[in-house]
C-alpha cells in the first residue's frame, strides 16, 4: 500500500510515529508476537507499520524478531470483524426490498416461532415463559435479539449452547443445521429489551442464504468480498496463502505467549462446513481497509456501489434506547460501555466524554476475540486498524491505547 505525508491529510508524523513506539514495545515486552496498525485519512493511508513477527517458531523467544516477520500482508483471523461485513450483506438484501427491519425472523425460518424466554432455574430444569413478540432483522443486527454465546459462561442458557453444540465456528453440519437447533433453545431476555452479544449475526448469514437461494459464502464472495477487491479474506484459505497466515496466541499459566493455533495445522487451511457470518473469516490489513473505504464513502467503492447512502447512514445510527450500559451491558471488553451505542452491524460512538476515551460522535467500530480492531470516523474521512493474533481481546486494553495514539495525531 502506498502510503502518504501524513501533514497533507491533517495529521502530525512525528505523533503518528508514536504508535511505532507503542506497537514495538507491544513485541518487546511480550504481549504480543507482533502487531499491524494502519491510519487512514481523507482517502490517503498516513501510517502503516508492522513488528514482530506472524509465527515466533519452534523455540523462539518473546520479544526478539525471530520467526516469520509480521507485515501488512499477514493473514490473520479476524473473527468477529466478520460481522459487519455480514451485516452489509443482508442490508444488501434489505435494499432489494426482501424484507423490513421489523419482521419478525420467523417469516422466513419458521422455527422461530413461539420462543421462550428464560426466566431462572438451572441447566436440568430451565423455568421459562412464552417469548411477548418474535425476533426480527433490527433485533439481529443489534444483538437485542435475546440469542446469547455458550462461551459466555454468564447463564443457565449459555451453558444449554455449550451442551447442545450450539457453536457456528466448530460445527460441521450446515448452517440450516445449527440454527435449526438453536431455535429450540430458550432465549436470556425478551426480543428488544436488552443488549447481549450473541450469535445474532451468523443467524443472520443463515438468512442470507434463505432469502437469496444462494449459499451464504457464495454471497459473500460474488457480491461484496470479491467486487471489493478484498484478495485475501475468506471462510479458508486457498492454495499458496498458508505462508502469511499468523499464529494465534494466548497468554500462558505465567504470562507467556503460548501458541492455540499454529499455521500448519489450524483449520483454517481447509473449506468449512458452516461459514461462521460471526466470526469465520481470515483478512489482511489492505482487505479490510477496502471495507472500511466503502463505508466512509457511503456504501460505494472505485465507482461500484454496494448499498445506498441512506442505508449506511442508518446503519451507522444508534438503534439502542441509549447506550450499551443502559441496554444491560454496562462493560464490553476492556472499556466501559457508557456512551456507546450500537447501529445495525457494529457500535456507535454516542458521547466521548462519557466513553472516557478520544473519538468523535457517530464514529463505528468493532474488534474480533483475537484483539483485532477497526474503527471508521466518517466526521473526520478517518479509518484505523489493528491485526494482532491474542486472545482473548481483553488480555490487554491495546483498542483504547490505539485509540488515543491515533486521535492525538490529527491537527488541522
């Protein structure tokens, strides 16, 4: 990618080289193996720096640039930076006039119909009541849908997901299969009244499927991921991409990175019977910032449009009745969920000040379980990345940091 002077789009290079800074040490200290960052502005990419490396090796030690070199065209798991990707592919469908935000989702996948709610108990014998109203596509794309993640661990119904293999990035059935079955377990809260992160999404890649007659990552592929030009992103890899594909850390028993996926073995080398539209897909640095340029031009790219500039700004739109902490979810991740919002696919910056944390108004973001992170700034034609490989993404506060390197970095 080439690159710009960071002061022709309003930026300071000596700040924006602080991020250097941050991420090198990021590799020295040992949080991480290695880190990408990419600042883009006004159309132009001001920064783009990679250390440390994509794979320590056998016997390496933490911190010293042995290994496979981390670099802009790493491969890494982006997991749930999925699901905006997912999310514009059924607002694809919304545009052609499929459907409406508030249908109930059961007009299309009938099992649906008739849910409970959980109302206590334990795992043996849940107590429930008749769900007020079905879940539509805005209670989806907003995770109000009453769906939650067995990886939670925060319910009796997140350890029914974990019992009943409720778990679209492991299975190896299909779609319609897993979701078939998660129809049938009860829901963590009425449609519409609370905030809870869940498996909304790769609900939503299911619909997608449904409602075009096309399976969901041929979708993907014909009419968002391979239009855009994003080379490198997929449900797997192909032939001749396992080179780039990074390791995947976590931290061990005494603070060391230990390896949970190693690029020779990990599963990501072959097709998936499910593509998870939550969390299954693999990008670079450049593909997402292609995705990322389409959302700050209001849905269209090198002259092809993808959606409509009403549906982006409605996208982008706070759809809560307040913030995330006013939704039941006073804390997401490592920051506060105060002053945060969420639109249809990611969140929403409502009020800095209340987030604690630089940024402006109506800026969208979202990050994936392996400390990956993007934002878009449509107020300041500004888009940033992080591509890491560690989990889980609260190991450390590496989005705010970045947050903070890269606001302080503007001056016009």
């Amino acid at each position: 990618m080439q690159t710009t002077s960071p002061e022709d789009v309003g930026l300071c290079a000596r700040r924006l080289a602080r991020i250097d800074t941050w991420r090198q040490r990021l590799v020295t200290d040992g949080k991480v193996a290695g880190a990408t960052t990419l600042v883009m502005r006004r159309g132009q990419v001001a920064h783009l720096g990679s250390s440390g490396v994509a794979h320590l090796g056998s016997g390496d030690l933490v911190g010293l640039d042995f290994g496979t070199p981390m670099t802009p065209e790493t491969i890494h798991r982006i997991y749930s930076m999925t699901k905006p990707i997912t999310s514009v592919a059924i607002m694809m469908l919304y545009e052609e006039g499929r459907f409406q935000l508030d249908d109930p989702i059961s007009r299309f996948l009938p099992y649906f119909a008739n849910q409970r709610v959980c109302t206590g108990g334990a795992r043996g014998k849940l107590e429930t009541v008749p769900a007020m109203r079905c879940i539509t596509f805005r209670d989806l794309l907003t995770h109000t849908s009453g769906l939650t993640y067995g990886f939670m661990q925060a319910t009796a119904v997140d350890a029914l997901y974990r019992e009943q293999g409720i778990d679209y990035g492991a299975a190896e059935t299909s779609l319609a299969e897993v979701t078939e079955a998660l129809a049938k377990l009860p829901l963590v809260a009425e449609p519409g009244t609370a905030w809870n992160y869940s498996v909304s999404t790769d609900v939503l890649g299911h619909l997608v499927e449904v409602i075009s007659g096309q399976d969901f990552e041929s979708f993907l592929h014909e009419r968002l991921i391979g239009p855009l030009g994003m080379v490198d992103t997929g449900f797997h890899l192909r032939e001749g991409q396992q080179a780039r594909l990074a390791a995947n850390y976590a931290r061990g028993p005494h603070g060391a990175l230990q390896m949970i996926d190693d690029p020779a073995t990990s599963r990501y080398l072959h097709p998936r019977a499910v593509p998870s539209g939550g969390g299954g897909l693999v990008s670079t640095a450049a593909d997402y910032l292609r995705f990322c340029r389409m959302l700050l031009n209001k849905g269209q790219l090198d002259g092809v449009r993808y959606l409509g500039r009403k549906t982006v700004e409605l996208m982008m739109s706070n759809h809560l009745r307040g913030d995330m902490a006013a939704m039941g979810q006073p804390r997401w991740s490592e920051s506060t969920a105060e002053g945060i919002g969420f639109g249809l696919g990611f969140s929403v910056m409502l009020d800095p000040a209340r987030a604690q944390i630089l940024g402006t108004p109506g800026e969208c973001a979202w990050g994936g379980a392996a400390s990956t992170a993007f934002w878009v700034d449509p107020a300041e034609a500004m888009a940033v990345i992080l591509l890491t490989q560690l989990m889980p993404s609260s190991t450390w506060p590496l989005r705010r940091e970045l947050r903070v390197l890269s606001y302080q970095a503007v001056i016009d």
